[in-house]
C-alpha cells in the first residue's frame, strides 16, 4: 500500500519510514515529483495541514498526509500557535525565541504546549490525528539538540529542555511522535 507524505522535509518523512510497517510504502513529495510550495494560508493546524494533503490529493487521488505544529503559549492567548514558524517575522528561530521572552516578561504564567495535526486522505476520506505535549517556557536558553523552540521548552515533569535531551528522548514523547503513533496505529488497522 501507497502513502505521499506531503513534505519536502526528507528528514521528517525518513523518521516516519523507519516506524512504519513494510507494508506501507511511504512516498515523499520529491519521490512523486512534486517540487512546488504548498502555501500554508490557513488560521489553523487543521486548515493548514489540509490544504497541503487536500493539494495533493486531488492531483493524484492517493492516500497522502501531511502535518502541522504549532506552539501555543497560555498567557498569550495561544499565540505563536499556528503562526510559531514566523513568529518574528524573518523565520529564523532565534528571532522567534527572543519575541518570545520580551512577549512573556512581565507574565508570571509560563504554561505552553506543542499541538502537532495530522490530515489525512485514507480511501478516499479525510481523518485528522493529534498529538500535544504541555510544559512551560523558561526564561533562558538550554541545549543545543533539536530545533525551532526547543531550547526554551521544559516538558511537564521533566528538568530538560527538548534542546537539553537527547533526540531518541524526546522523539519518544513528542507532540510530533504521538500524532505519529496515532497514524500508524490508524493505516495499520484501517
Ligand atoms: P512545522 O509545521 O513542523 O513546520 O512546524 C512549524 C514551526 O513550529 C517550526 O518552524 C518551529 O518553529 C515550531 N516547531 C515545530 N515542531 C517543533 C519542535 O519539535 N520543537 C521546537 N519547535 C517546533
């Protein structure tokens, strides 16, 4: 069985191969040959994660996924959430963590938590698969492991950044793997 995963990212899409069982055969947007942007326009994870599965899926009407992660922070009424990429505007992850700290200076709640949606086209109907996980944003920077927020994420009962653990670690409890864990379970089963 054939399943696009709709990224480019080939190091997103080689994680994601190496969990999922011989039977399925997962396919890049490079493997097919589609080498255009998807634009992400949407004001949500749903939205956004659909479009871009939606876009392939009526071109080629195969089974075909794609995911979207935000980072949504409490006290500042979920923001960046589906906008983390560009939060500063420049795309740059340093940038993005510093806005980060000035927006949250003078807040004392620091709770935030990574969402990660999964739209997927499966037999021709459309299914959504989540994955979260809760923590808090520290004041400082930590680790060098990871990437985007990492370095100022400590997950619920846990004293590491993301940055700070190892990357089996964290690939165990993310956001990302359980929306992950989620799709297998579904294409495996389904
Ligand atoms: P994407 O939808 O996977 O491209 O994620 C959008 C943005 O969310 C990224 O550009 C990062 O800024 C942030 N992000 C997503 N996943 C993670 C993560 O696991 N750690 C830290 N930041 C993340």
């Amino acid at each position: 069985m054939e399943l696009i995963f709709a990224s480019h990212n080939e190091n997103k899409v080689n994680e994601i191969r190496a969990v999922l069982s011989k039977d399925i055969h997962l396919l890049s947007l490079n493997d097919i040959g589609f080498h255009q942007e998807i634009e992400e326009n949407g004001n949500t994870l749903e939205e956004n994660s659909r479009i871009k599965a939606e876009t392939i899926y009526k071109i080629y009407g195969k089974n075909v996924f794609a995911d979207d992660t935000g980072l949504f922070v409490e006290s500042l009424e979920g923001a960046p959430g589906v906008y983390s990429a560009r939060y500063a505007g420049t795309g740059n992850s340093a940038d993005n963590i510093e806005k980060l700290f000035k927006e949250l200076k003078t807040k004392s709640n620091r709770k935030a938590y990574f969402k990660t949606v999964i739209c997927l086209f499966w037999k021709n109907e459309i299914h959504f698969l989540s994955g979260e996980i809760h923590g808090e944003i520290i004041d400082e920077i930590r680790g060098s492991e990871g990437f985007g927020y990492d370095p100022v994420f400590v997950p619920e009962s846990y004293g590491l950044t993301f940055a700070e653990m190892d990357l089996n670690e964290k690939n165990q409890i993310s956001h990302r793997a359980g929306a992950v864990q989620k799709l297998i379970n579904f294409v495996e089963n389904n």
